[in-house]
C-alpha cells in the first residue's frame, strides 16, 4: 500500500556518531594536505608534485574529480526523477578517454607540459596560449560553482544551514587544503574521497533495499512500470539531448575537452612520471567510474520505489533527493557517511588547476617574468584564495537551478568546443595559425550560444548534446581555412 505523502516525516538530527564519522574524514583529509605539502619548496612541487605520484592514486583521483557532487547529488536525482539515459553518455566517454590516452597525452609529455595550454604555446603562438587559458577559467569556474551549488545544497539540507553558511565554510576549508598541500594534496585526498564516495552510495544502496517491501523484485517491477529502468533512448529526435546518439556524441567530444584539453583532469594525469603510466591512470578510470556511476544510478531508483511505498517527500526539486534521505531516513552513522562524501565533493575543487594555469600560462610571461621561485610560489597560493571567492559568488547564483548535472553539462557543450577544436588542430595537422585561432574559437562560442538560446526558446529543434560537436567542427574549420590568411609569427610543428 502506497502512502499518500511523507511531508509530515520527522527531521532525524545528527547523532554524535555523525559528527565523528565526518570529522574522522575531515581529519584525514587535513592530514593528507600536510603531508603532502609540508616539503613543496617550488612551483614544480605546487603545480605537478614533483611527478612522483603513484598511477593507482592519479585514477583514483582522477575519478573523484570526475565524480564530484554531480555525482553523488546530481546522478541519484536523475534516476529518481527520469531514467537511466544518462549512462548512455558513458559510451562515448570511454572512447573519449582512450583517444585521449594515445592522441593527447604523449604530446603533453614531449612538450614537458606543467598545463596544457603551453602546447598552444609551443604549436601555435602566446595568442593561442592565452585564448584557451581565458576559454578554460570561464568554462571550468562556472562548471565549478555548479558542482560547489551541488555539494552544498546538500550539506545546507542535512545540516540545517542556509546555503550560504555551507558555501563560505567549505570553500575555506578548500581553500586552506589545497593552498597548503597543492596539487599532492588534491590528488592524494581525491583518492581518499573515491573510496569514501564507493563505500557511501554501496552502503546506502544495501540499506534502502533492505527496508523496501518486497526487495529486489518489487523494485524492478515498480521501477520498471514508471519508466525508470530505460537505459537506451534510439530515437532520431535531433531536439532530444539524451538520445544513445546524441549522448555517445556529446559524451565523445566532452571527453577529449575535459580529459585531454581541461587543466584540472590533465594536471592530475601530469603528476605520474611517465608518460605510459599516465596513460595507464586514465584508461583504469573507465573501470574505475562505471561501477561508482551504476551505484549512484542505483540510488535513485532505490530512492524512488521506497518514497513510492512510503509517501512522496517534500521536495522542491529532483536535486534535493539525497538530502531529504539522509535527513529524515537513514540511521545515525550511515548519514554521517553520506554527509562525510557530500562533504568531500565541496572541498574537490579546481583550485590548484586554475591558479596553477593564472601563474603558468598568464601571470609568469605577461605580468612578473623574473620572480623567484618563491614568488611564484606566493602568488599560487594567494591565488587560490582569490578563486575561492569567485567560486562563493558562482555557487550563490546557481540557487534556482533545477537540475545541476544537465546544467554543468550544458556549460561544457556550450565552450568546450573552442578549445578542443584547436588542440585538435595543433595534434592532428602540421596548419600554422595564431591570430586564426583566436577568431574562430571566439566565433565558435558565440555560434554555440545562440544555438543553445534558439532550442531553449524552442525556435529550432536541436539537443544542446549537439553543441559541443558543433563548436570543435566549427573551431577546426575556421581555425585551418583562416591560418594562411591571418598566419602570424608562429612557430614550426
């Protein structure tokens, strides 16, 4: 017998065994930064960790940064609120990722990267250099505040905080571990977190299939007579994002952009020694992030047929699913799991990647180019710091987001294809341009945007899972066919 609603369901407050559980984890994570950062004496040591990390740990926390609180609330609030179209996307970013391995990674290491934007440098020219640095902090600081919205929506619910309280606190404790311990210290906590984020959606999965009525065969059927279950969407509808085409595509090309052409993944894959096990790391993550994906997708459709048998919750929208569990369900202790990995998702932030490209790519060669190590040591740090606050600002504007997962999506499919379109064109042709290249990843993104506009006002029929496609087609275009024309003072292949 279903119930009519859960609205009336009582608030479970946190038991001192929940307070200990995330403080454990907190302490842990602290004192991983301190290890990790207590002998950096160079930006070589901040930015890449002397390129000593073991393969397995750059997996792990490749993972993490790739899960993130899109994951952990994102991911269990599509499945409670749609399907399963969303693994579709794994198809295409898997062979996104072994692309990446063999295309892009054995070039970042000929070219002794410490960020990926100096191989536009050394291909193309400082225009190019400083075009994809600008392209990567606007994409990845408005995809951060996202996943900080995300992570934080959920502390604010379980907590009982404003969204702002959990915002201003998480991202001070981001800031302080990541401008102390760098890049060893988000690596090495981000594999902390993809074990504590496995444990948590496992442990919880377990718990809800326990007390739903009739077990798993009551789930299957219930899930499946509402639709829940579809993993594969072959529809030819070009103005569906979430067809098997559409999603293989948008998955594809978002791979390339993010694994091989963003900072913040490739300088997790830049901190081994080699280039063949960083290779390794990425490939392992295909193995690694499709259990945890499935996990997730799990929860929700656990979440969804036991609010079936026990009264809807009292929720504004799909995003606040976990939280509403955590807060009025599970038991002392496992909500404190869960409260410890939305923890973790907040404080997983690209703060060293971006501050690692502001002194790389712009800060070194435009504004101080004879500093000490020290220096620039200095400014990384301070930084961090000055990125944290455009983050608190970002993720405070995200509070009438719907849905955070498809929003972050659709930030990348609207600007990734700029950059991906020329790195693209500095690894497979020997075409030199510069000045080119700014014009059409420019005009690229404009394009993308007012495509993305035309769908949302429903003047055209097109997926914004398409975009991103068309932006690096577009961007490799232009790019080639203006080169000759507008071919600056640029060096050989």
């Amino acid at each position: 017998m279903i119930a009519a609603t859960a609205e009336s369901a009582p608030v479970r407050t946190l038991a001192p065994l929940d307070f200990l559980v995330v403080g454990v984890a907190l302490a842990i994570l602290g004192l991983i930064a301190y290890l990790a950062g207590r002998k950096e004496k160079d930006t070589r040591d901040f930015f890449l960790g002397g390129r000593s990390v073991p393969a397995f740990v750059a997996t792990l926390s490749f993972v993490a940064a790739e899960i993130s609180a899109l994951t952990v609330i994102g991911v269990p609030a599509v499945a409670y609120s749609e399907n399963w179209h969303y693994l579709q996307f794994f198809v295409g970013s898997a062979a996104g990722r072994i692309f990446v391995a063999f295309l892009f990674i054995p070039v970042f290491y000929r070219h002794n990267c410490t960020t990926v934007f100096e191989f536009l440098r050394d291909r193309f020219g400082p225009e190019t250099e400083y075009a994809g640095s600008a392209f990567f902090f606007i994409t990845r600081l408005l995809g951060a505040g996202v996943r900080l919205y995300a992570a934080c929506l959920g502390i604010s619910l379980i907590m009982g905080w404003s969204l702002a309280q959990a915002i201003l606190v998480f991202t001070a404790v981001s800031v302080a571990l990541v401008g102390f311990g760098g890049i060893k210290a988000v690596v090495w906590t981000g594999a902390f977190e993809a074990c504590v984020f496995f444990l948590a959606g496992a442990l919880v999965g377990s718990w809800l299939l326990l007390h739903i009525d009739g077990g798993l065969a009551e789930v299957w059927r219930v899930a499946g007579a509402w639709g829940r279950l579809s993993v594969f969407n072959f529809s030819g509808d070009l103005g569906d994002a979430t067809t098997f085409w559409a999603g293989t595509a948008n998955a594809f090309f978002v791979s390339l952009a993010v694994f091989g052409a963003d900072q913040e993944l490739v300088q997790r894959l830049l901190t081994v020694r080699t280039r063949r096990s960083s290779q390794k790391a990425l490939i392992s993550t295909i193995l690694a992030a499709l259990p945890l994906l499935c996990c997730y997708l799990s929860l929700g459709t656990l979440l969804f047929v036991f609010y079936q048998q026990r009264g809807q919750p009292a929720i504004g929208k799909p995003d606040e699913i976990l939280g509403w569990c955590v807060t009025h369900t599970l038991p002392a202790g496992l909500k404190g799991l869960v409260l410890a990995a939305i923890v973790m998702t907040s404080i997983d932030s690209p703060l060293s990647s971006l501050s690692t490209s502001f002194v790389t790519n712009l800060y070194r060669p435009l504004i101080h180019k004879s500093g000490s190590e020290k220096h620039y040591l200095w400014v990384s740090r301070a930084g961090i710091v000055g990125f944290g606050l455009i983050l608190i600002a970002l993720a405070l504007a995200c509070r009438s987001v719907e849905k955070a997962l498809w929003l972050a999506f659709q930030i990348v499919s609207i600007l990734s294809g700029s950059t991906l379109g020329i790195f693209l064109l500095g690894i497979l042709t020997k075409r030199r341009s510069n000045a080119a290249n700014v014009v059409a990843m420019v005009l690229s993104a404009l394009t993308c945007a007012e495509l993305f506009f035309l769908s949302a006002t429903q003047a055209i029929s097109l997926g914004w899972s398409w975009l991103i496609v068309i932006g690096t087609v577009e961007t490799f275009t232009l790019a080639y066919l203006l080169g000759p024309a507008m071919e600056s003072e640029v060096p050989p292949a």
